[in-house]
C-alpha cells in the first residue's frame, strides 16, 4: 500500500447516524421572564414591581431552580419543585401586606405563567433537514422532566426521535452517562456516529468529548466563548457543517 492509499484513509470520515441537540439557548429561548412576571403579578393580584425587582426576583428563582432542576423526576417531585422556586420568587420581591396573603399555588401558576419559551426562528427547518438526512434526532438537556411536555407544546416533538433530561437520567451534562442515554434513545447509535450541538463550553463541549461523540458549539449571539470546537452561529450553519463531511 502506498503513501496516496495512506492518507485516503487518513480522510475517511465515519458517517453521521445522529444528531445530540441541547435544549435552551439552542433550540429555545427563555423570553422576557421579569417582564412577563411584573405582568402576571399586577394582573392577578395587583402587586406592581419596577423592571429593577422583577428582574431580581426571577434572577434569584432561576439561580434556585438551576441548582435543584434534577429533584423534578416525576409529577409529584416537580410539583414540589414549583412551589419551592415559588417561596424562593416570594422572598425575593419586596414584602408586602398582598404578596404574603397569595397562597403558594397561586403564586407558582403566577410564575410558571411568567416563564414562557419560544423556539428560535432556525429550529424546525434545521431539524426537518437533519431528519430528511437519516439522522436521529435527539434532545439532550440538563432540564426537569417538564421538558417534554414543553417540546410538544412548541410542536417540535415529532421531529424528534426523543429526549432526555438530567432529572431522568441522575447526571447532568457534562457526565457523560446522559450522552450515553442519548445514544441509546437515537438507536443504540456508535458514539462516534454523533454530533452533538450546544451553547455551554463545558457542559456540551467537553460534555460530548467525554463520552466519545464530536462537539458543535452555537454562538447565537455572534461571539463564542473558547471551545476546542466547531462553531455555528445558527442550526442552518450546523446543517451545512454536517453536509460538507463532519
């Protein structure tokens, strides 16, 4: 076998069976929560908040939800996890007579009400494509298990062939066990048959290097944090990444 025989193998690229796909800040945007929460508040209970308190309020709900998404593994479990983001919501704003007389339910309907998700303008054309390319579709998340009523909700379930969260699996990203799950969902597909795409250096980089499947990062917002990886601005830009042999 010669030199030229050589390096013929050294190009060939195993082909694609899969696509790993992170959730929010790659298929959904969380949009304008302190502005949604002032909304809800002032029309349910007629509590009025400045842009200033609002957005400390949801700051400090969604700081506690990150660090507990994972106890949301089953109805009863995310429920209890509503309620809880809820307290945490109520000690942020500023008291007052009418916020302590809301009962918890209300107030966590008031809040679920102000987290609205949209997916990005990008998201189903770039997943009918990668689906009409044969590949295997699968949302991998550090999310609660809500996550998949959410992706029904935004009809981007049936182009999927399935999801996982961190609260499924008991490992968030970057543990490689919930790529693993991922595989398994897209087929039982070879790790090195995959791609997966996300927004987060460490958690979708260095996550998807572990456990053997090459890493895609998106930078919606035009500037890319340092990651040993291809990078996208869009999911139409990954779908050309993937046609010219990634």
């Amino acid at each position: 076998m010669g030199k030229r025989d050589h390096e013929s193998e050294d190009r060939i690229v195993t082909p694609r069976a899969a696509l790993l796909v992170d959730a929010l800040g790659t298929l959904l945007e969380l949009q304008s929560p302190a502005e949604e929460l002032r909304a809800q508040l002032a029309r349910r209970f007629g509590i009025e908040l400045d842009a200033e308190q609002a957005s400390a309020a949801i700051g400090a709900e969604i700081a506690y939800y990150r660090s507990h998404f994972d106890e949301g593994r089953d109805e009863r479990s995310l429920l209890e996890l509503r309620e809880r983001c809820a307290v945490q919501l109520r000690a942020a704003l500023p008291r007052s007579p009418a916020l302590q007389l809301v009962p918890i339910d209300e107030l966590t309907d008031a809040l679920l009400a102000a987290l609205r998700f949209g997916a990005f303008a990008d998201v189903e054309p770039a997943l009918r494509a990668a689906r009409a390319r044969g590949l295997a579709v699968v949302v991998v998340s550090n999310w609660d298990i809500s996550l998949h009523g959410l992706l029904a909700e935004l009809g981007l379930a049936p182009l999927l062939r399935g999801a996982v969260t961190s609260a499924e699996v008991g490992a968030r990203k970057p543990d490689p066990r919930i790529f693993r799950r991922a595989l398994e969902l897209a087929g039982g597909v070879a790790p090195a048959q995959a791609v997966h795409v996300g927004d987060q250096p460490e958690e979708d980089v260095v996550g998807a290097r572990a456990a053997g499947i090459e890493p895609v990062l998106i930078a919606r917002a035009g500037v890319a944090p340092q990651a040993q990886a291809p990078v996208v601005r869009d999911l139409g830009e990954l779908i050309e990444l993937l046609d010219r042999g990634l």
